[in-house]
C-alpha cells in the first residue's frame, strides 16, 4: 500500500502483537498509542513546536499497551531545528517507545536522524502484479492496466484513482494535460491548470499525477514522448515547489502552462 501503511503495521506489530480491535486502531490511524508527527502549513515542513509536543507526550504512560510508538510521516521534511529537537528524545528515548520514519528516499533524511534508524527499502509491484490485485478489486483489465503502468506499480496511488472519483477524475485531467503538452496547446493547457488556480493543495495533486503520468511516458507506457515528458516533468516539479514556497498559484499555473507548450528552438 505504501510506506505509511507498512509503518502502521510496524506499529500494530510492536503494540498488540496478539492483533484484535487494538492492532486495527492503529492500522487505521486512529490509536493513541501512535503519536504522529507530519509536515504541516503550505511549506509541508515538520515544525519544532510540534516535535516538542510530541517529546512531551511520549513520556506519558501508554493506556493500554506496552509501549507506545512516535510515526514520523516525511522525515524528509523535517528541518535543521526539528531534528535536533527530535534527536535528543531519539538519542535517549523512554523504555518501550518505538519511533518509525517515513521517507522518499534515505539520502533524502538529515544524516543526523538517519545515522541512529535501521533501513528497510519498500519498492512498487511489477506492473503485471499491480494490475492483477487491481482486478481483484474490480478494475477491468484495460483500466487496471493502465493505473499500472502510470504509477508504475505503486498499488496504493491506483487503488486510491480505482475508488475515489475525485483521484479518478484529476487523473484524467493529468493525462489531459500532458496530451495538450504534446501537441503544444496552451489554450487547452491553460484551461486545465486554471481550473485548479484557486486550491493551491489541488493544483499540488493535480501536477504531482501530472509527473506520474509524464513517469509512465518516459517508461514507454503512455502516449505522450519522452522528450516531452521529460521536459515537461522538470517544469511542473518547479511549480510544485513554487507552490510549496507560498507563490501565487495563479501566477504558477499560467506561467506553467506556458512554458510547458511552448515549442523549444
């Protein structure tokens, strides 16, 4: 499912090892033995009052289990000062306290947090094993197969486009986008991303299916060139940190569309 969804297992694991009520609490996100910290506000960055509460809280007694666990979702996104903030708990932790970090990447975690974590590298299915669990849960096999290939076997990205109408339809509207990139039509562009200039979260989930689809191009999987894909994918992951920055959205998804459309000499 993802990286999250392993860690809660971790979790459910090291809490309530004989499973029940109390290991599906913490599966769904909803134990309070699980203390969770994630990034927070229009940068996404994990911020140091909030790791201070979480230090705070960790030294409670646990209510109902042996211990308690601290979930880091994006460890990538805390800072110099929240890590050191969190080192010191980490450096030292209280008995039977498990804290479990969720990132992109290793490389892409402060050298300080990574060096006192063991590692454990989650990869997608193959396209063919994504597309068959699709197909369980009721995809057609056309359908199945491309979710597949778009996200590249990441079973939780197209489980969520496979049930969600919302998911589905921005998807489409990525795959849209990346058709009108190819025959370089800013009119049709500019419609699609101005759809989105007002939710700056939407137009962030909007581009980030934009790269998957423009992924999946660059792996041979979908209609668009690679060259354009490539191109294309650059620009908009420069949006997206436009956006994350606090830019107008407005200003980005034009600027976007434009320079996404516009033919290269």
């Amino acid at each position: 499912m993802g990286a999250g969804f392993a860690a809660r297992c971790l979790a459910a694991d090291f809490l309530f090892p004989e499973g029940g009520a109390p290991a599906q609490a913490v599966l769904d996100g909803k134990s309070p033995e699980v203390l969770v910290l994630e990034g927070d506000g229009a940068s996404g960055l994990i911020k140091i009052d909030a790791v201070r509460a979480v230090r705070r809280a960790v030294y409670d007694t646990a209510l109902s289990a042996a211990g308690r666990v601290v979930l880091v979702y994006g460890a990538e996104k805390l800072n110099a000062a929240s890590a050191n903030a969190l080192l010191k708990v980490i450096e030292e932790p209280p008995e039977h306290v498990l804290f479990i970090f969720t990132a992109t990447s290793e490389a892409a975690v402060l050298a300080t947090i990574r060096s006192r974590c063991s590692i454990y590298t989650l990869s997608p299915l193959s396209a063919t094993e994504c597309a068959a669990a699709l197909e369980k849960m009721g995809a057609k096999p056309q359908q199945a197969r491309r979710l597949a290939e778009v996200f590249g076997g990441r079973f939780g990205e197209a489980k969520a486009c496979l049930q969600d109408e919302k998911n589905a339809d921005l998807l489409a509207r990525a795959e849209r986008l990346a058709v009108a990139c190819e025959k370089k039509d800013t009119y049709a562009a500019l419609c699609l991303l101005a759809q989105e200039e007002k939710d700056r979260a939407q137009a962030k989930a909007l581009l980030r299916l934009f790269r998957y689809v423009c992924a999946a191009a660059l792996a041979g999987g979908h209609a668009i060139s690679p060259a354009c894909a490539a191109r294309c994918a650059g620009y908009a992951g420069e949006a997206m940190r436009l956006l994350e920055a606090n830019a107008n959205p407005k200003l980005v998804l034009t600027q976007l569309g434009a320079r996404m459309t516009v033919s290269e000499k």
